[in-house]
C-alpha cells in the first residue's frame, strides 16, 4: 500500500517524486481526443491535491497545447512541482532543424519549453527519442551545457536503444557531465521486451524506469474486443484513441488475450482492470513511477487506485506467465543447461543480475 505523497527517489539522483507521474499527453483537444483546459485542470487538481508532484509533458504534446496549460496549472505551486519535458520531435513541417537530438534544435526546444510553461527552469529534461544520426557527446555536452546553465536540473532519455544509452551515460561519468537519473519506456504487460536489455540497464547505471502508457492505452482496461483488432501504418497522429492504438502495433490478437488475464485477476482481486495493470508495473523494483495519462477524473481517480493495490505472488506469476516475451541471444544461449555446465564445471555459485 502506498499513496502519491510516498515519495521515491529518482534514480541515482536525491530528487523524491510520486510513485505515479501525471502524464499530460491527454491536455488539450488539439489532437482531438484530449482534454479541454477545464477538464484536464480537474484531473490535475485531483492529483496535486493529493500530493502528487511529478508532471510529465512534451514541448510537441497537442501541438504545444500541453505545456500551455501545464504552465497555467503549477503557477502558483511551482516550487511544489517536478516539472518534466522532453525535446525531439519536430515542431515545423519541412524543417529538418526543428527536430532531432543535435544542439540546436535541444537549444531552441529548450526556449520554447520555457516560454509555452512560463517558467524560468525545467526540473527533468528528456531525450524524447533516439534520431540515429546526433553523436553521442554532442548530446550529453549539450545537456550538460544546460544544467550548467540553471535552465534545466536533471537529464532523462526516451525510447533509445539500451546500448546507445549505456554509450552516452559511459561518457557522462567519463567526463564529469552530467548523467541520465530516468528512463522512460514503453513497459506494460502487452510490451515487456524492454526487460532483456533496458531495464536492467537502467537498475546497473542509476537511472529510475517510468513506463508510459501502462495500460497500453485503453487495450489492459478491457476497452477493445477482438471485432477492434487493427494495425495502422499512417504517419500522422490519428484523430482517434482506437487509431492511436492501432498505431502502436499492440491492437492485436496476444494483447486481447492478455487483456482476458488482466480483467479475470481483477474480477478476484475486487479491483479495476486499470489498476491491475498498473500494479503490475509497480511490482518491478527498477520501475519508479509509470506515467499515467487520462481524459476524465473518472479514469484518474480510478488510475491512482492502483496505489492502494498489492498483487499476490500467484496472481503476478499468472499475469506473468500470460505476457511474458520469449527470450533473446545471449541470455537464451547461456541460460541453457549445457552451456551452464560448460561455465561453471557442475559447481553451484551464487548470481548476479
């Protein structure tokens, strides 16, 4: 049992954030399936109110929308805030420059995360995704540069392969810049790959996982049936959460399946197939705060529910034993009786992860 006023701590870092972060994607109706300002103002208040701290946006959420009404919301509360953004992802069409990882367009998204929060410092600053062309200590310098500055406090990445992290997050302590204290990845029980490599990455160099979207937007709650299965190759943001979904690729027939598993523990347990699947991700020790996203106060209020909810072992083991993913090279290799025999001569020795 915990309660959003249980502080973490953030990675290697000192900072104490809520156990759910508020997800701000769902702020504005410019996209639309958000929230208008009065409503994502109530699901804010719900959260803050009971002691939520950590708030999560984009400086391209709702075409800037998000971080407009965020900045409105913590005016008055700044102070009380773990306010994090993200840079990446482009802002003009056509622009080359007004997207990627490389320091001008970190520079310029950093002036107009300032400017769209009315803020004069970002507390969290995320890497958003991996643009597979910057050089590694291009972006950490850049980052580096910033936290010398006073204009952002801490560094997190996004969405990037786990041996490109590891590489940025060597150089970092290398040089003495600063080093990445979060992770943020897709993780929920429809996409647990990230747990061959990224996760145990991130517990073996100090950064603290939040997973986004843990309900896989709407597909662990039971909202979609196998009549929805999907698949969607369109590049521009559909106008609808289902195309969303279907978007991301895990609109298919092994999620449904896992939904099933999910909504039966919730059925036994007393509790909402939201939460289940939220207490799910909370029973990882390497995740510190799943980000949740919501359009209503009903769905928050339900969401934070996840708090008060501890999963037996034996209904873990059944979610687990539904979702989890086959396993990969090495660890698929080496984990096998043989080649066991062959690393160790027979002799019992003690692990490490």
């Amino acid at each position: 049992m915990t309660s959003l006023d249980n502080y973490r701590l953030l990675g290697r870092s000192g900072l104490r954030v809520s156990p759910i972060a508020l997800g701000t994607m769902t702020f504005g109706p410019d996209w639309g399936w958000g929230a208008d300002a009065g409503g994502a103002r109530r699901i804010f208040d719900l959260y803050a109110d009971r002691g939520g701290n950590f708030v999560d946006t984009a400086v391209n959420y709702t075409d800037g929308a998000s971080e407009r009404i965020v900045g409105e919301f913590i005016k008055d509360k700044r102070d009380r805030i773990v306010l994090a953004t993200k840079f990446t992802m482009a802002r003009e069409s056509g622009n080359p420059n007004s997207g990627g990882n490389h320091r001008l367009n970190m520079l310029r998204s950093v002036e107009q995360s300032l400017r769209q929060l009315n803020t004069d410092r970002i507390d969290l600053f995320y890497l958003h995704g991996w643009d597979m062309t910057t050089q590694c200590d291009e972006v950490m310098r850049g980052l580096d540069d910033l936290v010398r500055s006073g204009k952002i406090h801490y560094i997190g990445i996004c969405n990037t392969p786990a041996w490109r992290v590891s590489q940025m997050q060597t150089i970092a302590d290398l040089r003495g810049w600063s080093p990445f204290v979060a992770l943020q990845i897709e993780y929920r029980l429809v996409e647990r790959t990230v747990e061959h490599e990224l996760m145990p990455m991130a517990e073996a160099l100090g950064m603290g996982v939040l997973p986004w979207s843990p309900l896989g937007g709407g597909v662990l709650t039971g909202k979609y049936t196998r009549s929805d299965i999907a698949d969607s190759r369109d590049t521009s943001i559909s106008p609808t959460r289902k195309g969303v979904i279907a978007s991301s690729g895990h609109l298919n027939e092994r999620s449904i399946e896992i939904a099933d598993v999910v909504r039966a523990v919730a059925e036994e347990v007393g509790a909402s197939a939201s939460q289940v699947a939220i207490a799910w991700t909370l029973a990882n020790p390497a995740v510190t705060s799943p980000v949740m996203g919501a359009r209503t106060v009903a769905q928050a209020e339900d969401n934070l529910g996840a708090l008060g909810l501890v999963l037996s072992p034996e209904h873990l083991d059944r979610l687990n034993q539904a979702s989890a993913p086959d396993p990969i090279f090495p660890i698929r290799f080496v984990g096998r009786p043989m080649v066991q025999q062959l690393i160790f001569g027979g002799a019992s020795v003690a692990l490490r992860n």
